[in-house]
C-alpha cells in the first residue's frame, strides 16, 4: 500500500509552529526533523529536504487548525491526512506531551498504519460549515440573552403568566414593564436591545444559510432531512 513512500511525516500543527516527526520505511526510530512557524512556505522548505513530495506521507492531528493545511499541502503535491485524535493508540501511562513527542508518535503510528483519518472537507463544504456554525454560535447567544433578561425580572418579582415566552404577546408584556429608578430603567432597555439583536442576527443567519445550501453539493441530503 505503501510501496511508493519514502518517509511518513507526523506534523503537531499549532498557531504559531509546526513540529515535524519523521519515520522511514522500516523499523528505525523516527526522527526529529524540527520546528518551522505555521506558514506554509516554511513548512515547504523544511519538507524539501524529506525528498520529492509525491513520495512523502503526512498526517497531522484534527482540532482547532482546522483542514487547511491539508488542502494547501495537496495543492503542493503532497498527500496528508487529518487524523481522528480520539483515535491515535496512547501507551498506558503516557501522559506527558511536548510538540517533539506528538510529532515523532504521529510519524510511528502512520508507518505503522495504525491511525484513523477522517474526511477532508473541501473549501465550500468548509464555508457552509462555518456559516451552520455562526448560526450555532448565534441561537446560544440568543439563549443567553433571553437569560439574562429574564434573570433580571425575576429578582423584582416579575413573572410572565403567558403560555409562550418571546411571542408577540411576551413582547407586549415586556413593553408594559417599567423601573422607578432610571438605572434600572436603563439597563432593563439594555437587555432588550440585547435581546432583539440576538434574534436579529439569528435570522440573518438563517436566511443566508437556507439561501446557500441551495447551491451545495448536500442540497438534497438536507432537504430530506
């Protein structure tokens, strides 16, 4: 399967570097090539000493850097697989890590082939991703906000007795209710702000997430669903 590879690259990616582990076929201990900044550039020249790129395999953990190193990497002629981080083999005891240590375990366990990798999103499967996640993002802020209003009425006594909270009768109630004292006044006015943008923005979101997924490759999948 492997017939072809002259070097199995195990990259620890983070922001600011990359660590670079490095197993040739056979049974000799991996190696440290060393540490570049997270450009791409760098990581290129470092990976030019290991040989042609056709002939080299690279793997790196899945997590906040995300799949756009692998796919910059493929546009270099390099293959480079994101691996399930839940699934690398850990050693009974092993709880000490350091970039050196994750980079050469990933270049042993790729030799081996003993790593899971999971599938590399392309870019516009990424970007409507990113906009189902800051719609995510936007319905929890939305929650919080509501929260908060409801927090403060509390601690004054104040209770809603409709069946339905944030309909059109609960914002009738809410424009009914007044403070003595201005403070009060003003940041009760605060959260409703709050509030109304926070519903704002997840409508916004929504609109412009259904007008995107009509042009997606899983368009189908999710009209099913």
């Amino acid at each position: 399967m492997h017939d072809d590879i002259t070097a199995f690259v195990g990259l620890d990616v983070h922001k600011q570097s990359i660590a670079i582990g490095v197993a040739e076929p056979g049974r000799e201990a991996a190696r440290f090539l060393g540490t570049t900044g997270p450009q791409l550039g760098e990581l290129l020249k470092a990976l030019s000493h290991l040989g042609p790129a056709a002939n080299l395999l690279l793997a790196y953990e899945s997590g906040p850097c995300g799949y756009a190193l692998a796919r910059a990497l493929a546009e270099h002629g390099y293959r480079c697989q994101v691996i399930a981080v839940t699934k690398i083999p850990r050693k009974p005891g092993e709880r000490v890590k350091t970039d050196r240590r994750d980079a050469l375990t990933l270049a042993r366990y790729l030799r081996a082939g003993e790593l899971t990798p999971v599938a590399i999103p392309d870019a516009r499967d990424e970007a409507i991703r990113d906009l189902s996640r800051a719609r995510e993002d936007a319905v929890r802020a939305r929650l919080k906000a509501r929260q908060q209003l409801k927090a403060m009425l509390l601690r004054h006594g104040l209770r809603y007795d409709g069946k339905s909270s944030w309909t059109a009768a609960h914002e009738r109630y809410l424009a009914k209710v007044t403070f003595e004292h201005p403070a009060q006044a003003f940041a009760f006015s605060e959260y409703r702000s709050a509030v109304r943008d926070a519903r704002e923005r997840v409508e916004r979101l929504t609109d412009e997430l259904r007008s995107q997924v009509r042009a997606w490759r899983f368009a189908p999948v999710v009209a099913a669903l």
